[in-house]
C-alpha cells in the first residue's frame, strides 16, 4: 500500500489486492498515464487470459480508444471482437447482458477467455456481471475509464444491472484478474464527470484514518487541488488502496467495513432520488458529504474547522458550483427518503459521520431526526 509520502512520486508501480475468502487470490491495480498504448502486452503478463478477448465498450468510447486497445490486445496475440453498448445507464440492463452472453456464444468463447470492460461504472458494472455469469465466471479485466469507474467501481468487486428502475437489483461479488486504469483517458471525460468523481475522491480523504489507518490524503489534496492534473496516477492510487483495504478487511460486506465507503450516500441518495437522476451520483455525494460533515460538526462529533476546510476544497476544485446549485427540496421530503432507504427498519437512520479527527468516521443510527432536519433546513 502505498503511504501519503510515496503520493509525490507518480510511478507507484501497482497495488495489490489479496483476498483470503475461499481460494487466496491477488489482483493488480495499475494507474498510470498512456498505460492503454501497451495494454496488451501488461495482459500477456498476466499470464492465463485465454485466447479471446471480448471488449464491451460503449458508444462514446468506440471511436476515441476502442482501436487502440484492439490493436494493442491483437500485438500481444489475443483474438479481438468488441461489443459496443449505448452509452448511459439504461444500457446496464438484463437484455444487454444477454446480447454479451450471446455474442460469447457465438464466438466460442470458454470460461478460461476475457471479457475487457472498457469505460465507465456502466460498461464496468455490466461486465463484471456477464463475466461472474457466464460459464459461472470466466476471466475479467477492468479498464476503467472515468474517474468514478478508476477509484470506485472498478475496485471491490461489486456487479450490477438494473432492474427496470430499480439500480443495481441484480449483481454479484466478482473480483477482476486486473485493474488497468490509464489516467490519459480522463483528458476526454466531460469536466460534469470529472467534478463529480471528485467527491467520490474527497470522501477517501474523509475516511482514510478508518479504513487502513493511514492520515494525511486530505492535506494532500487541499495541496494538489489547483493542479490535479499533474498528480492523477498519484491521487488515483491512493484512493484505489483505500478501497482496496476496505475490500480485503470485507470483500463481501458482511462485517460493516465496506459502509464507510457511504459516507455522504444516505443524505445524497434522498438527493439523487427527488431530483429524478436529474443530478449526477457523485454530485449528490458532494451534497450529502457536506450535510454529514455539517451534522457532525453540530452534534459535537468533530471541530467546526472540518466545514470550512471542506468548502475550501470544494472551491478548489469546483464543486463549489454544484453546492451552489443544488435543487432545493423540503428537508421533510428528505427525511422521508432517507428514512424509506433504511434496511433496518427497527433502527433509526445508519449514518457515516466524521469523528474526532479527520480521516476518522463512527456509524450512527441514533441521531436524532431533530438534528438532521436542522441540517437539512440550514
Ligand atoms: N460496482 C461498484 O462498486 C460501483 C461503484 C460506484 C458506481 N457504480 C456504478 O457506476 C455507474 C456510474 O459510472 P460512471 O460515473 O463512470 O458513469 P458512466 O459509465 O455512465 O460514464 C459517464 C459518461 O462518460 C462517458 N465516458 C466514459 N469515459 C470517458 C472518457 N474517458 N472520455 C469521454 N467520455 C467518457 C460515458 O460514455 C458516459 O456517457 C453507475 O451505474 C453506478 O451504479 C458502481
Ligand atoms: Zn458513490
């Protein structure tokens, strides 16, 4: 794992994850700018990828980086076919999964083959799913290519389709052979994407202490924040190391660790909710990561100082604006969803709130609705 002094350097080789559950199993995540140039080459390393690569993109991704990992994937050996979806949600579905599993079909492919998710949460997502299904696993590389996808989605294994309109009702715990995130592609994202995979990145600064102990990534950040440009590998490994921590400590969610990674959900989820998906998922996250650190602050949990250092890195780097114009709903309605979300129905709200120091986080369900409301209408 790499330590907040090794972030100066931007060639941290790679992170590896190791999972105990089961059969031992270890994984690389490798960050690294113009890493897609030789990707074929770091999947011949990896040794046991089969013959046939299946990529599965989408159609925003098709025209800008979807030949040049063919055609790296081509040098290294591999037999190449692609799979190009729409892009966006909608695509995160069963009948796309099926459509995957059919083109498998037809093309011969055996569980010892790969299925290469190229993009976003989306393509990643679904992937993950067709290649934990189909055979009952076959082999999956995620080459993640936004910055939700390279510090969040790609890590940790989870799979989804939607259901209709219910998100991510069907899924599984699948784990990669390989992460290769190339830190290039995030030149293209639009910046909308870029801000709103930020508030993924703050939250990791939020909870460090908690998850592997480490202290220090958000000084790093309020350091590097007006020209993050210069430290992506940097910025993305270490957050990739703190999911990845949480991961191994509990692959499968059952012990609790995995819900520090929601600090700031429950308030944005209401968020995400009311405004129909009208905002973008980290956008809510930048939403409700304030209201839980505001929260916090007035139930004595941490210094009023956490607030204000929030904000300011919040200008930095431009979340600012989305604060600004966040949609106003009544906070009852708010409570009301946060409260409807619940999985313990007995319990009152599970919240992630900061304490005592930063990078520290305690779970609540004990907080009064009194005090969320107070937030909610500040
Ligand atoms: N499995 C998990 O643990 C996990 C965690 C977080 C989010 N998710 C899922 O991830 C999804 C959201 O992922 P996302 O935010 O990456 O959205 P996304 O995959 O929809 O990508 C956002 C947009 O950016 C485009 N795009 C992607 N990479 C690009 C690039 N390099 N240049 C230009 N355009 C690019 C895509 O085509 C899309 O239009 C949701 O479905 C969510 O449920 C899963
Ligand atoms: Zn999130």
């Amino acid at each position: 794992m790499p330590s907040p002094a090794d972030l100066s350097t931007s060639q941290i080789s790679h992170i590896e994850v190791i999972l105990n559950g089961g059969e031992p199993r270890r994984y690389p995540i490798v960050a690294q700018a113009g890493l897609m140039a030789g990707l074929g080459q770091e999947c011949r390393q990896l040794g046991s990828l089969g013959k046939k690569v299946l990529i599965l993109t989408d159609a925003n991704l098709q025209n800008r980086y979807l030949n040049q990992v063919q055609a790296s994937l081509q040098q290294a050996g591999f037999e190449v076919s692609s799979v190009v979806l729409d892009a966006g949600e909608p695509s995160k579905s069963l009948t796309q999964a099926q459509f995957v599993y059919q083109t498998l079909i037809q093309q011969g492919f055996t569980r010892k083959d790969t299925l290469l998710g190229l993009g976003g949460g989306v393509v990643g997502d679904l992937s993950g799913f067709c290649a934990s299904t189909y055979h009952r696993g076959m082999t999956l590389i995620h080459v993640p290519t936004t910055l939700v996808a390279q510090v969040d989605s790609a890590i940790g294994g989870k799979t989804a389709v939607n259901l209709g309109q219910i998100k991510n009702m069907v899924g599984t715990f699948y784990q990669p052979k390989a992460v290769f995130a190339d830190t290039d592609t995030l030149n293209t994202l639009p910046p909308r994407e870029f801000m709103a995979g930020m508030a993924e990145v703050i939250k990791y600064g939020l909870i460090e202490t908690s998850c592997d102990g480490q202290t220090g990534f958000f000084d790093w950040l309020e350091t590097h924040a007006s020209n993050l440009n210069a430290v992506l590998p940097a910025m993305i490994h270490r957050c990739a190391a703190i999911k990845a921590a949480v991961v191994m400590a509990d692959e499968l969610e059952t012990k609790g660790l995995r819900f520090f990674l929601n600090l700031g959900h429950t308030f944005g989820h209401a968020y995400e909710t009311l405004s129909e998906y009208g905002i973008l998922h980290g956008e809510a996250v930048a939403i409700g990561m304030r209201l839980a650190v505001r929260l916090s602050v007035e139930l004595g949990l941490i210094e009023a100082t956490l607030l204000q250092r929030l904000d300011g890195l919040y200008q930095q780097v431009g979340l600012s604006s989305v604060l600004e114009n966040a949609p106003h709903f009544p906070a009852t309605e708010v409570l009301a969803i946060m409260k409807h979300d619940k999985k313990n129905q007995d319990a009152g709200i599970k919240l992630i709130l900061p304490h005592q120091t930063l990078g520290r986080v305690v779970v609540r369900d004990d907080i009064p609705d009194a005090a969320i409301l107070s937030v909610l209408k500040a």
